[in-house]
C-alpha cells in the first residue's frame, strides 16, 4: 500500500529477509498500523517545547470513547477542517479508515447509524480524524512537564 511503503521507505526499511526477520522479533511499527502513522500525522502541527508521551493504550482508550454513542461523537469529533483530508487515493486517510474500522466494533455501528442517513462519508471520516487528531495532540505532545488539565476531560 501507498500509505505502508512511504512510511518503510522513510524509515530506511527494504525487503531484505534480515530486516523482515527483526520487524517480525520485535513487532514494529506494522503492529501498530496505522497508530505509528497517525501520530506522525497529529505531529505536523504541533510547535517547539513540547513533550512527547508515547502511550498509545491511553490514547486508543480515549478515541474509543469517542464512539461510544451519535451524541458523543457529534460533541467529541468537531466539524473542522482537517489539512489535507480527502477520501482519495492519493493520501493515507482511507486505508486508515479501513483498519480502524476493522479494529472497532464500536466504529462499525455508529459509522452505520450516521452513514449515509446522518451526514456523508467524507464528513464522517473528516470529523472522526479531527476528534482523533485533538486527543493525540493534548495526550501525546504536552507543552513542558506538567500534565494537561485538558486531557483528563476528555
């Protein structure tokens, strides 16, 4: 996939059977698609001084909470503008779509009660990749060493 192969591509990785041997002993990155990615993708706009924490159960928890039920999402996941959001082919958003779905029960069956009943699919992913983006931001990358009162509303 397009998506995949940039990410391998940047990360010095080729398809020598010593390197596939390490990602399968240790479980990179692929493991974790496409978590590693959307984070790379949160981090885009976030400025200096600040510090990153890695716990992605944390986050996972936090954006599933975000689908628990129609009101939630629709308060959670803001009508935003996302950069660079599209549905094509030429961005990583719809293979991100596909896995989440395929990772969340809880996606799935608000994905069919919003879809296309409620809103389109474009404005469905836009607003679930924008709620995603805040909670990585504010859970991720904090300004300083202090924790941010924001995170625990979420």
């Amino acid at each position: 996939s397009r998506c995949v192969a940039l990410s391998t591509a940047a990360m010095g990785q080729g398809n020598s059977s010593a390197e596939a041997d390490l990602d399968e002993e240790f479980g990179l990155q692929d493991d974790m698609f496409p978590w590693f990615h959307i984070v790379q993708w949160c981090a885009e706009e976030i400025g200096a001084n600040m510090v990153w924490r890695w716990d992605i159960q944390t986050v996972k928890d936090r954006i599933d909470k975000l689908v628990v039920d129609v009101p939630t999402f629709l308060k959670e996941c803001p009508e935003e503008p996302v950069s660079h959001f599209t549905l094509d082919d030429s961005t990583c958003f719809v293979e991100w779509a596909e896995v989440l779905l395929e990772q969340s029960q809880s996606l799935q069956q608000l994905r069919y009660k919003l879809v296309p009943g409620r809103m389109k699919e474009e404005v469905f992913w836009q607003r679930y990749f924008a709620g995603i983006r805040r909670v990585v931001q504010v859970e991720f990358f904090r300004e300083g060493d202090d924790d941010s009162e924001e995170a625990e509303k979420l």
